[in-house]
C-alpha cells in the first residue's frame, strides 16, 4: 500500500509526470513542518495579515430562537478575503517559496480559493494562474474580476461539465505541463498525498483555535461542531482537534442539490460509491461503470463529485457522520442567520447553518454546537435574489 | 510470461497505433483496427473512454465525450473485442483510467480482458507506487501491465523498468497527449537508462504526429505511439474515417522501416 493513507483511502494516483513533483513538496513539508521559523513566518502571517485568530461568536438571538443548546459560530468569514480558503493558501504558498517556485497555479470552484490564491501571490510576488470552470465563471462573475484585479490569469474551462471537477482536471493537466517552476496551490483535502494532509494541516487551525475558545467561553467541550463538505477542508479543519474527543459529535453537511433522490445532487457520501479519480482513492458520484458524474448544487464550493479521503475514513469508521441539505434548506437559512444574527455566510456555510437549524432544538440548553461559518456570503446575494425571484445582476 | 506483445518488436520497430473506443461508434472502431492492421500497424491500444481523462489533451477529450454520449460502455467494448477476436490476432492492450477498472471491480474487469483475448492494460493514472493492487490481477490473468516512464522520472526510471512488463511507455513530453511540432526530451537517454536496468522495449508516445517524428523517435527506441494524430482524422471523418486512418497508418509504417 502507497503512502498518504485514510484507511483504504486516499493514496497517489496520478501520471507519472508528477510523482518527483509530489515526492518533492512531500519531502519539502516534511521538512519545513517541524521548523520554527517557517512555523514562525506562518503564524505571523495568519495574526497580521489574515485576521487570525477568527472569533468564535455566540450567537444568542439563534440560541433563543431555536430554543434547544448554545449555538457558537466559528467566523471563518472574518478572514482577509472572506473565507478559510486563505489558510491553506497562506501555508502552501510559503512553502512554494521555500522550494524556489515562482509561479503558482488552482483550481476554484466559487472562487473563493482562487481569490484567496491571487491575494497572496500578490503578496508574495508569485505569477498565478487560475483555472476555474465556464459555468461557475458566470455564477461567480465578481470573483473573477476580483482575480484579475489581484494580478492573476484566470483560465474559464470549458471541458466536462465546466465546473469545479473540470478546474481540478485543468490544473493537473497544466501542472504536468510546467513543474519546474510551479507549484499547484490545491484547494481542498483531496487530490495525491501529500495534499490531503498538508490542507488538513494548514486548516486545522480552526479547530485547534475553536477547541480552546469554546474551553475558555463554556469550561467544557462543544457537543457537536458542524461544517459544510464539497472536498471538505473547512470540515477537516473544523473536526481535526477535536477528533481524539469521542464525545463530541463531527458532522459533515453535503450538498444534496435538488435532494439526494434526484441526479441533480452533490452530495458524495449519500449518494457515491468507493473509486480512483483526481489522485485520491475515496468515494465519488460516478455510475454503474465507473463514469464520474455530473453533479449538482447551488453553491459552486461544493458542487464537486468526490470527497477528501480522510472524510471517507471518518464515515467508515464512524467518528462523523454526514448528512445531505438541499438547495432549499441552505438558502432558508442563508436568509436565516443574515436576519438573526445580521451575518450573510457563503451559501457553502449555509448547508452548515441549516443542519444546525434541524438539530439544535433537539438538544438540551445544556448542550452547545459549533457551526463552522467558512465563508461570508456577499458572493452569493445576487444568486440568492435570483433563486428568490428577484431581477438582479451583478 | 510470454503473449504476443514480445513478438512485435522482433527485428522491427513497431507501431502502436491508438483510438477511442466508440469514436464514432463501435462497428467503424472495429473497421478501423482491421485497415490499421492491414496498413501496418503491430500493436493496438484500445481506449476505454472515461468521463474526465486528466492525462490527455483536448483531441483526445472531445473523442472520449463523442464516445461517451454515442451510449459506449466497457461492456459494449468488451462484445466489441469478441467480434474482433474472429477476424485478428493482432495484439491489443486496453488503456483507460484507474476508475473505469476499479468500479468494473479489478477482478472481474481483467479476468474478462484476459478472456475476450486482450494482451496487456495501460493506465496512466496509476503510478509505480499504486500499481499493485491492479499488476498482481494482471499478472494472474497473464496479463501484460504496462509501465510508463516520463521525462521527469529520472531517477525512478530504474526502479520502474526493473518491474516493467511487455514494453516500457516512454512519455516523450511534459504535459498531456497531444500533437507537438518539438520534441526536446532526450528519448535516447531515457531509453539507455530503461535498458540498463532490464531488457525490454520501449515504445515512444505523447506529441508524435507526422512520418518524419515517427523516424526519428524509433531511431531511439523500438516503437511509436500515436494517438492525437489518428483520432483527429477521426474526429474530421467521421464513419468515412477508415481509408484516412488507413494512409496515415502506412505512412507511418513507411517512415520507421529502413530504407
């Protein structure tokens, strides 16, 4: 068995072209992971250029509201760039520089990773590609000029479905096509090892802030932290401290689309079975011969056919769990927080937000959850007017 | 092991010519492997299409897509090789993507290869590192699991061949397949590192388009791939494609036999 495993899962499925590319940053990681001052350099960044650490916000009109247990939001949205995206961003681009690359290149689904890309190649004086599909082009058409403003190339792509599966083929494609210089800034907790554990590590500071801040606000631990799933990083980052824990419950929300009994869904772990794409062996939406399919959602974050393989393990052995939210359930509560607690999340965060509506009032007052806002939502109100009826356009 | 994937480099340089499977559809496939025999070809590679080809370039894409949508499956393929079975005994292999195997259920998939009369299997997403769980099935079933060498394998290149079976694919170029005007990889070196650690062909693809690259890459080597270059004929023809794929086929055999 390779290396980079979750269980079965996970592993280097790619061409041959980029295994020293991988075998490179793996051993670059390895090294620079353990070193002070890189460890160093990244916290200052983190502190002083991205907000950090975020606030772990209790939200009391909800908590009322919903009547059951402490509702706390983790606010990922308060980062530089609007979202946790820049975390990773912020991690994996010092580590290009350390290697000597000069030019970076992603993926993007919503956007919020490639502008979260281009704000720190900017910064740190790095060329930057960005490939983002056709169609989510078009949802996202702000973020886009936001990337151009920021220095960067974005490249729409028109193959597949034109989306977020499509970018993460094109960028491939292109970094087996200039490695000496390039470093790919993957996205999410997907793709070849080492990816997965390199992403995990850089957002699990989410939890590892979230863990003491909830400690210090409750003198206890949450009972359930809840994020939104597409490849899952604000997830993993979200559960990751709390994984030794066993008492408190990690739950994972999908996209479900127009509902997981329909084909127009996302959602990966309801609906997909056990496969090998993008580098990673996990589970994928694909159907009886293995084609990948063509999936669905409203939000373009999570409108992805497979998840990251250590979410597979966690399912399989049982430590989370991950349930499905509809379009509709994201956008009420999208409406929801923006009106009770006056913060609009991204429509990714909202599949979050509506698990949470579902479950809190279960609990007792006793009880308290941590809802993982990974994003804010400006990106989305003129998607959201649409959905609603509403004749605005960006 | 012995299968007729050795034969085809005795005293020549092969050609390996490769289609999509279902491009157009399956019956003009069928007529093309039997032109592509006749016009000389040694060896084919058969492509199973799958939904999102990351190693692959837009030529070879879009036939994956027109296969795909025309209602192709590995199944289909499969009774397709039977038929095919009746009237060759050309070599074949099967190229396609971890996926596309792994779903079929790797047992059930080669085994069945093996029985439709299949020689070998290329899958370009699957690396030395991951190749067992799919070259241990092959070899089983006496099937050839073909390895690929890029030119940024340097220093694996030894560890790769040592465990090569059938031919050694040496990707000629960074980046995807497709047609390119230079080729700037020194393929000589590549192929002398190959050979040091074991005494097996090696066939040259990625960006071999025209007569007078085929020439000099089999000059280096002991065989040509071409892919984009055929299935572009088949893409501009269509059903009609058979005579077109049939010249170039030929043109192709002229340009690596000596003189």
């Amino acid at each position: 068995m390779s290396k980079g495993r979750f269980g079965v899962h996970g592993g280097q499925y790619i061409p041959e072209t980029l295994m020293n590319a991988v075998i490179e940053l793996e051993e670059a990681y390895d090294h620079y992971k353990n070193d002070a001052s890189f460890n160093q350099e990244l916290e200052e960044l983190f502190n002083n250029y991205a907000n950090r650490p975020s606030l772990l916000y209790y939200a009391e009109h909800m908590t009322k509201d919903l009547g059951g247990a402490k509702v706390y939001l983790k606010r990922e949205d308060l980062n530089h760039t609007g979202a946790h995206k820049i975390n990773n961003v912020l991690g994996q681009c010092l580590l290009a520089k350390k290697m000597g690359k000069t030019r970076v290149i992603a993926e993007t689904g919503a956007g919020q990773h490639g502008v979260a890309t281009a704000t720190v190649a900017a910064l740190m004086g790095l060329e930057c590609e960005v490939y983002m599909g056709a169609v989510d082009c078009e949802r996202q058409a702000l973020n886009v000029y936001r990337m151009k403003l920021l220095g960067a190339k974005v490249h729409p792509v028109h193959s597949g479905t034109s989306t977020l599966k499509d970018a993460v083929s094109e960028t491939m494609r292109e970094w087996t096509n200039r490695i000496s210089d390039t470093h790919y800034v993957l996205g999410s907790v997907m793709g070849p090892h080492p990816f997965p554990t390199i992403v995990r590590d850089f957002q699990a500071v989410i939890s590892k802030e979230a863990r003491e801040q909830h400690l210090k606000a409750e003198g206890r631990l949450p009972d359930a932290v809840i994020a939104c799933v597409g490849g899952g990083s604000n997830a993993i980052g979200s559960f990751y401290h709390f994984i030794p824990d066993k008492e408190v419950k990690l739950i994972g929300c999908e996209a479900a689309g127009r509902g997981i009994d329909t084909a127009e869904t996302a959602a990966t772990i309801s609906t997909g079975r056990l496969g090998i794409f993008h580098g990673m062996k996990s589970y994928f939406c694909q159907d009886e011969y293995g084609q990948i399919a063509p999936v669905y959602s409203i939000s373009a974050g999570l409108d992805y056919p497979g998840v990251g393989p250590e979410h597979a393990d966690l399912y399989d052995s049982g430590r989370a769990e991950y349930v499905p939210v509809t379009d509709d359930e994201a956008v009420d509560a999208f409406e929801y927080l923006s009106r009770t607690e006056g913060v609009i999340p991204a429509i990714e965060s909202a599949h979050a937000v509506a698990y949470a509506l579902k479950l809190v009032p279960t609990m007792s007052k006793d009880q308290s959850v941590i809802i993982t806002v990974s994003g804010r939502g400006d990106k989305d109100v003129a998607a959201i007017a649409r959905y609603r009826g509403e004749d605005i356009h960006e | 092991m012995s299968n007729r994937i050795q034969d085809v480099f005795k005293n020549k340089k092969a050609f390996i010519p490769f289609i999509t499977c279902g491009d157009p559809d399956l019956n003009t496939t069928m007529e093309i492997v039997l032109a592509m025999e006749e016009a000389g070809a040694d060896l084919i590679e058969l492509g199973i299409p799958f939904s999102d080809p990351t190693a692959e370039g837009p030529v070879i894409q879009e036939a994956n897509i027109r296969a795909l949508s025309g209602g192709v499956t590995t199944d289909k393929i499969f009774e397709m090789v039977v038929k095919l079975r009746e009237k060759t005994q050309i070599p074949m292999v099967f190229m396609t993507y971890a996926n596309v195997v792994y779903s079929y259920g790797s047992d059930k998939f080669l085994k069945k290869a093996k029985e439709i009369g299949m020689d070998g299997i290329i899958l370009p997403d699957v690396p030395f590192e991951e190749k067992s769980e799919f070259s241990a099935i092959c070899k089983e079933n006496d099937l050839s699991f073909i390895s690929l060498i890029a030119p940024t394998s340097e220093d694996r290149i030894e560890m790769i061949a040592k465990e090569a079976e059938g031919f050694v694919y040496c990707v000629s170029s960074l980046g995807v397949t497709g047609m390119r005007s230079v080729i700037t990889t020194d393929i000589g070196a590549m192929v002398e590192l190959v050979k040091k650690a074991k005494d097996i062909p090696c066939a040259v693809g990625f960006g071999i388009s025209t007569p007078e690259q085929a020439a000099e890459m089999s000059k280096k080597s002991d065989g040509v791939i071409i892919g984009s270059a055929i299935v572009k004929l088949i893409a501009e023809h269509g059903k009609d494609s058979v005579p077109y794929v049939s010249d170039f086929v030929r043109s192709i055999r002229e340009a690596i036999d000596p003189a």
